[in-house]
C-alpha cells in the first residue's frame, strides 16, 4: 500500500528542512549584522574577479571562431591570431562607443542650443533667476555656509577641519576605488578572454573533475549543453542584427532622400546603432530608435527657430517610429522564432525578469548578457528535468518487474489441483471415450457396492 503523503516520517522531514532553512536564513542575518563590513568588502572584491570573467567568458564564444578562422586560413600561430582577435574585437567596441558618444553629444548640444534660441531673452533671465534663488536659498540653510563663515571670520576649528577632510577623502576614496575597478575590468577581460579561448577545453575539463565521480558525467553534459546554446544566443543574435541593419539602411535611407538635411550615411550610422542595440531584449530596440528621434526632432527646432515651418520632420518622426513597429512585429513573429531557434527561446517575462535581477547584480554588463545566462540556467533546468523523467521510467519499469515477480511466486506457492485417476476427461470423438465410459461406469458401481463387497467377498 501507498504511504500517505502526510505521514508521520514525512511530517518529520518537511519539519526538519523548514528548520534547517530557518536557522540558516537567521544566522546568515546575524553573520551579516557581525561582519557588515568584512563581507561587503569579500562581495566587491568577487564581484571585481567575477565581471571580468563573465564578459570574457560570454565574447570568447565571439572570438574564438574569429581566431580559429585566422588561425586556419591565414595560416597564424594559435596564440597570435587570437591576440589578434582579441585587438579587432577592442577596436570595433571602442569605434562603435565613440561614434556613439560623438553623436549623442552633438546632438544633445544641438538640441539645447534650439530650445534656449527658441525662448525669448526675457524668460530666459527669469528662468535662471529662478534658478540661483534656488541655489541661495539652499545654501543659506545647510551647513555649508556655516562653516565658510566660521573658516573666513573667526577661523576653522579642529573639528570642523577634520570632519570636512575626512569627507572629502571618502568621497575621493569611493571615487578611487570604482576607477581602478573600471580599470581592472578593461585589464582582466582581454586577459581572461585569451586564456578562456586557448585552454577552454582544458579549464573545464580541470572544474569537471573537481566535481564528485557520480556527478562528472552532468557537469560535462551541462557544459556542453551551456556551450550549444550560447552559441546558438549569439549565432543568432549577429544574424537579427544583420537583418535590423539591412530592414533601416533600407527603409532609413529611402526616407533621407525625402528628407531635407537628412544625409544617407546618417541612416546607415543610425542602422548600425538600432543593430547593435537590439542585442538588449525589449529595451535596446527602442533606446536605438531615439537616435533618429533625437535628430529629426533637432532638425524640426531649427526650422521652427527659423520660421521656415518644419513640419516635415515631425512627420519623419512618426514614419520612423511606425517603421520600429513594423519591425518590433516581424521580429517577434517570423525573425526571432526562426533565428533563434528553440535552444534560446525563453518567456517574456523570464527575460524581463532576468534583466532586472542580472542588471541589479552587474550592473549594465549583467543586462547586456542576461538572455545567454538565462538561456544557461533555462538548459540546466531542462537536463536536470530529463533526468527526473528517465528516473521515474525506471521505477515504474521496475515496480511492473517486481509485480510480475510477485504474480510468478502466488502461482508457485498455490498447491496444484489433484488430478483425477482418469488422467483428465478425453475430449468427445476420441479413441479412449469408449473406455473412459467403460472405466466411469465400473467406479461408479463399485462406489455404490462398496457396502455389500464385504459380504460378496466374505
């Protein structure tokens, strides 16, 4: 019979895991309460180690085919195309942050120049009046101009000197401390990303056999499981971004030939920047079409500065984002189910969710490789599911086993029937029914004469 599932061992076991788990969530509290500082210092300095390790771990599955290519077809040393590599991949990151951060720049500054040209003398002096009052007003009643009348009329005291020095130096210590972690990271990940891609095979097969024996054969299938999908993720991501750019240097470039101080290769600068930034799920799409928005929208305060109308642009605005929302809908629909495949293909939500969280924990590394880490935990979840699935085959095949060994042992066990003296009734039109009926009738009245052959023998 069945155990209940509420029985008493196993009313004993979800107590005692309850408690284990309660008494560790308090005296992981406790430890941080003790040792705040001990373990914020041992997360920073994790965290230090592990950025640059991630992001190198994520773009050798860019340069690795990158290296293996030059390696084979350029006919380079092994560890010179993948410095090689490595310098190609640096460059290209640092010529799209510089176009990136020159056009957003320019274009910033244009903006504000149209809107302060665009608002008369007259509010513009009451604006910035409003805005030193607000200033004076909020130094007047913070502590700061206390201590600038204390150090200029009666001079600055010990305390005062102390407390204002050491506030400076913590904030040039902090200042300090997330430089030379920026540094460390553009230092560790070229680093990290050559040896990742000489000796990958190498480094995971030496994590693989610190794992215990019964466990290695799941940590090998879980890395390369891992490595299909990542590869896949980015596969699949270059392609979409080909597609992105392709679909605006298109539709873009047309539309700069209808478009006054619209020149073409400022479409294909703004392709490649809404190619790129698709590579962020939901979020990047839309933060890479501002960059039409923003200059279309600059070129209509120009005009309007100018009298000359500029409605134009305000209706290549609306052609651009109805342009996004044709594409966001052949992405969604045809592009990324076909591209991406099944490996990669994770819920909405998931992803939305996976964001925030890695977002949270790296900062803008973590939102930029949230899908592949999600993708990875997504396979190890699914392997560990099919690993469940043959397990309990394997017990349903052997309780039928066990139930078919229990059937044999009841018919071993069950005393045979007797047979009749006859040897079993013969079938009719057989050669012995005459004598099977012969031999009947003869027991037959013996039974009945039993009582009398004593006397008839006697």
């Amino acid at each position: 019979m069945n155990k209940s599932w509420l029985s008493k061992e196993r009313l004993i076991q979800y107590l005692l895991i309850i408690s284990i788990i309660t008494v560790s969530i308090i005296g992981l509290y406790v430890l941080q309460l003790l040792t705040r500082d001990a373990l914020l210092k041992i997360f920073n300095a994790i965290n230090n180690v592990l950025i640059p390790f991630v992001i190198a771990f994520f773009l050798s599955f860019i340069i690795g085919p990158l290296s293996t290519w030059m390696h084979e077809k350029l006919k380079i040393k092994r560890s010179l195309a993948i410095v090689f590599a490595i310098l190609i991949g640096i460059i290209f990151i640092l010529a799209i942050l510089g176009i990136a951060i020159y056009f957003i720049v320019t274009q910033l500054s244009a903006v504000l120049n149209s809107l302060l040209l665009l608002i008369d003398n007259t509010s513009l002096e009451g604006i910035i009046n409003d805005v030193i009052a607000l200033i004076t007003d909020y130094f007047a009643n913070s502590d700061i101009t206390d201590i600038i009348d204390e150090m200029s009329q009666n001079g600055a005291s010990v305390e005062r000197i102390i407390l204002l020095a050491g506030s400076l130096l913590a904030s040039l210590t902090r200042f300090t401390s997330s430089f030379v972690s920026v540094i460390m990271v553009f230092v560790l990940t070229p680093v990290f990303m050559f040896w990742l891609v000489k000796e990958k095979t190498l480094i995971f097969t030496t994590l693989s056999k610190v794992a215990p024996k019964g466990f290695r054969p799941h940590v090998v299938e879980l890395g390369k499981r891992s490595d299909v999908v990542i590869r896949n993720y980015f596969k699949g991501q270059g392609l979409m971004m080909l597609i992105i750019f392709g679909f605006f240097s298109v539709t873009l470039g047309a539309l700069s030939f209808f478009i006054p101080d619209f020149p073409f290769y400022y479409a294909i600068v703004f392709a490649t920047l809404m190619g790129l930034f698709n590579i962020i799920p939901y979020i990047g799409a839309w933060l890479g079409v501002l960059a039409p928005i923003i200059f279309l929208l600059t070129k209509h305060l120009e005009m309007q500065q100018s009298l000359l109308g500029g409605n134009i642009f305000l209706i290549a605005i609306v052609i651009v984002i109805a342009l996004q929302l044709i594409e966001q809908g052949l992405e969604g629909s045809i592009i990324q189910p076909n591209v991406l495949g099944k490996q990669v293909h994770i819920h909405p939500l998931a992803i939305l969710s996976a964001l925030l969280f890695f977002g949270g924990v790296f900062g803008f590394v973590g939102v930029l490789l949230a899908v592949p880490l999600t993708g990875t935990i997504k396979a190890a979840l699914e392997y560990f599911g099919e690993i469940n699935d043959e397990n309990e085959k394997k017990e349903k095949i052997l309780i039928e086993e066990e139930k078919k060994k229990g059937e044999v042992k009841e018919k071993v066990t069950t005393p045979p029937k007797k047979k009749s003296i006859l040897g079993g009734k013969p079938k009719n039109g057989d050669q012995k029914w005459e004598e099977y009926r012969f031999l009947k009738s003869y027991i037959m009245i013996m039974q009945h004469l039993g009582p009398f052959r004593g006397c008839l023998l006697g």
